[in-house]
C-alpha cells in the first residue's frame, strides 16, 4: 500500500475485505470531531484539515457482530513553522456494530452516514472489553495479520480468557488491564521505529533488572514502515504509585524520606543497568553547546507560545548559557540511555518497600531520535527532583520544607548506589531542572491551564541569580490535585 493513500482510496485489506472503496468517506467526518477530544491527541489548538489511511487490518471481520478494525491513520494539521501541513500518525482501534449497547454509550464515535459503513456504529473498540479480550488473544498467538507482527516471549505462560478493563489514570497512551495480572500500554502516537517502552525494558530483563516489569509480548506495525505499537507486561497488582503515596504521606503529615531515598536507590540501579547493557556516550564541546542550543530554543518557543512565561525568559537563559560555557571550556560529561520522563508517577512501591520504574517511553512530544539518544542521568533525576516540587505545591498548606528533604533524600539514596551525588553536578543540574520546569510551563498551558501557575512558581525561582534559594514564592491556589 502507498504511504501517500488517499482518504479516497481503500488500502489493502489484510484480512478480509474491508468493503467498497472509500472506507475513510466513512470515519473522517466522524474522526474529525471525535479524535481532537482525546487526552492522547498531540495536535490540540490547531484544526485537523484532512486524514490519510496509512494501514487497515481486520482483527474481526468487519460483517462479524462487531467488528475489529485495527487503523493506522494521519491527520494532516496546518501549522505556523511549517511550508505545508504536517500531521501525527494514530493507532486506531474501531469497534463497528448495527446497534451500539447503552453500556458502550461512553465509547461511541459516531454513526457512519456514507461510505462502506454508511448505518453502522462506531466506537473504541478499547472501551469494549469483548474486543479488548481479542486484541489480548492476538497477543498471546505470535504471528502476521496483514500488517501488524505479534510476538511474544516463549518463557512466559499467559493465560486465555482474562477479563480486560481500562486503566482509569490521565495517559498519553492508552492502557488496558487484564485480570490484574497483565497490563497493555497501547501506543497511540505512533512513530516508526522501536518505542524505547519495548526497547529498554526488553535490555534491562535480558540483563536481570528486577525494577523494571519485563514486557511478556507486543505487537508492532509492519507497514507502511516498522513501529511499535502496544506492550504486554506484568501488571504489578497491591502497588502503590509514588505520586499517590508523595500525596497521601503530605496529607497524613507523613515524612516521605525513606521513600524518596529508596527510590533514589531504585533510580540508580536502573541507570547502571542501561549503561552496561547498552552503548554509551561522552558528551563533548560540539554536543553540550549543541545540548545548550535546543534548551535556549525552547525556551524561546515557550515564551512566545506563553506570554507569562516571556518576563523571566533572560534570567532562566543564564543556565542554558553556563552549560555551554562549560563546554566550551572543555568540560564533558558522560552520557547513556535514560528513562526519559521520570517522575513520582512513572514509580511504583510494592507493600515490601521495593520500588519499580514503568514507562520508559520518554516525554511523547520529542520526537523518537531524540529520546532514544543518550543523555545524562542528570536529566531522569532532574524530572524526579520537579515531582517532588509538584507535589509540594499541591499541597494546603503548601510544603515547601517536605520537597527540599525529599529532593535531598533522593539524591542521598541515588549516590549511595552510584557513587556520584547529582548534586555534584550543579550546573547540569539546574540546566536539565530549568529546561524540565520550561517544558511543564508549556504543557500546562495547553492541557491544564488552571495548572499553570506550579510550573511558574518553579520558573520564578529557577530564574533568579544562581545559585538561586530552593523555595521563593507564595504556593499558587490550585482547583485540585494534578496527576502526575
């Protein structure tokens, strides 16, 4: 099937015939209202302007009751920076019935009024746990089916017939749990090549990492290129994630520095993992000014897209500037793999203490080449240190003593596996802490505005005269507590 198919053109079915020609005449206009709604929607604020078809396979027939169609789709978007629309390739998955049940009302896309699926229901065949259950048995039978690969790991016995239900968090991705024994992270923003979600946890289980759960199966697009699309792994049942227990210990008047500590320890023992079972890097005079360079562009960016941001953007360049001075003046640093998007959310405490890290995907937003780079563990323990910050603020009253102990624990614990405290690292630090809070200060804007003002607290601080004291400003009034 051509990469440039038209919304015009049927693609080649995989299994089965997917009907007459023009199956998008069918879902666009039902895409076009419903796909902006998402919370995985990577195109918000600007119109989605045309789809592309980029592969279609049925996982059920779609003359079944219902029907499975797995879509890999491109909404073409108009922007600003651009000569010519550019758009995000998604992971569908459409449920299609004559009738859709009132117990799937929240799953409903639309009803089709032309094309091949002129009449029928469509809805997201995720929120159905009948069809989540096939997508489950696809998983558990490695093989092709038109244009997804299903593989799975042979040592580990998965059981049929598992009931499948949503993950109820705030997600980028898509996530189904399967009789609290497995967990599915559908990848919705789909980019070609390994998602670092397989590609890390599949080198740290090879390498006997017990704090990461080891991926069981997934299952990847063949074409139009090769991509990963969803990971099966142990669902960690009775734990806790760390933002829920930073929260509960804040409410409770709790100390949280045992746990911060461990999970420094945690953090560390995955660093070292990835930086023995993977390739490293030395960061030199070309790639830290270079490193500098997209930190001082985005602050730039930011600050054009956040008009609040603006007034503390030359104070908060002096950081990004020191590094590059370094640089300059000759100074490296050592790079590797890395999380990528650690916080007190991407870790999970079981009821013996230990702590695990999940997710390993990297902020979705970057694209692929640049979360699969090596980088400084700085920046993992950067984003670790602002969930803490987090945290704090959004807490009543607001706890500005818990952050500082827990920022310090956790690089207490981190040095004590590692041998090197990242504190040590003051300029990176602040670098990788300044460039984090900028990249929060976008996001909140866009997603959570009433969110804003925890970034900008941070910003505040970050863009006095280093060093610069922990704690400065008043704790924002905040609607509710974010997940993190």
């Amino acid at each position: 099937m051509s990469k440039a198919a038209s919304t015009r053109n049927t693609p080649r079915p995989a299994a089965g015939p997917l009907g007459p020609a023009g199956l998008l005449d069918s879902l666009a206009p039902l895409l076009h209202e419903w796909l902006p709604r998402q919370r995985w929607f990577a195109g918000k604020g600007r119109p989605v302007t045309a789809f592309t078809l980029r592969a279609a396979t049925e996982l059920l027939p779609l003359g079944a009751a219902p029907g499975l169609l797995h879509l890999l789709v491109q909404a073409q978007q108009d922007s600003p920076a651009a000569a010519r629309p550019t758009g995000d390739c998604y992971q569908l998955l459409l449920g299609v019935r004559t009738a859709l049940p009132p117990r799937l009302a929240a799953a409903r896309i639309g009803r089709a009024h032309e094309g091949p699926l002129a009449g029928l229901d469509i809805y997201d065949a995720l929120l159905d746990p009948r069809l989540a259950g096939v997508l489950f048995e696809r998983l558990r039978t490695p093989g092709q089916l038109g244009a997804l690969r299903f593989d799975r790991n042979p040592a580990t016995v998965i059981p049929t017939g598992l009931p499948a239900r949503p993950l109820g968090a705030e997600q980028s991705n898509t996530s189904l749990v399967y009789g609290d024994t497995f967990i599915l992270k559908v990848f919705r923003r789909v980019h070609p090549g390994s998602n670092p979600d397989l590609e890390l946890p599949l080198a740290l289980a090879q390498a006997g990492c017990a704090r990461v759960p080891a991926p069981v199966a997934w299952y990847e697009a063949t074409e139009p290129e090769p991509a990963t699309l969803g990971v099966l792994q142990p669902f960690l049942y009775g734990s806790e994630d760390g933002w829920q227990l930073a929260l509960h210990a804040l409410a409770d008047g709790h100390d949280f520095t045992a746990g911060a500590r461990a999970l420094g320890r945690a953090t560390a023992e995955v660093h070292g993992t990835l930086a023995s079972a993977l390739p490293t890097a030395v960061l030199r005079k070309q790639q830290i000014q270079h490193l500098a360079a997209g930190m001082t562009e985005r602050l730039e960016a930011t600050a054009q897209a956040v008009p609040a941001l603006a007034p503390y953007a030359a104070g908060l360049r002096t950081a990004f500037d020191a590094l590059a001075e370094l640089g300059h003046a000759g100074r490296t640093w050592a790079a590797q793999r890395i999380h990528g998007d650690l916080h007190l959310g991407q870790s999970l405490r079981a009821k013996d203490g230990e702590w695990s890290v999940i997710d390993f995907e990297g902020e979705p937003a970057r694209p692929l080449a640049e979360r699969t780079r090596p980088q400084p563990v700085v920046r993992d323990v950067a984003g670790m240190l602002r969930s803490f910050d987090y945290a704090a603020r959004s807490h009543r009253p607001w706890a500005p003593q818990w952050a500082t102990h827990c920022r310090d624990a956790y690089c207490e614990g981190y040095a004590s596996v590692s041998g090197a405290d990242p504190r040590g690292e003051p300029e990176l630090l602040r670098a990788y802490e300044t460039d984090k809070a900028v990249y929060e200060v976008l996001y909140e804007a866009r997603n959570r505005p009433d969110w804003l003002p925890v970034p900008m607290a941070a910003i505040q601080r970050l863009s006095l005269p280093f060093p610069a004291p922990t704690f400065t400003t008043p704790a924002p009034k905040l609607p509710r507590r974010p997940p993190q």
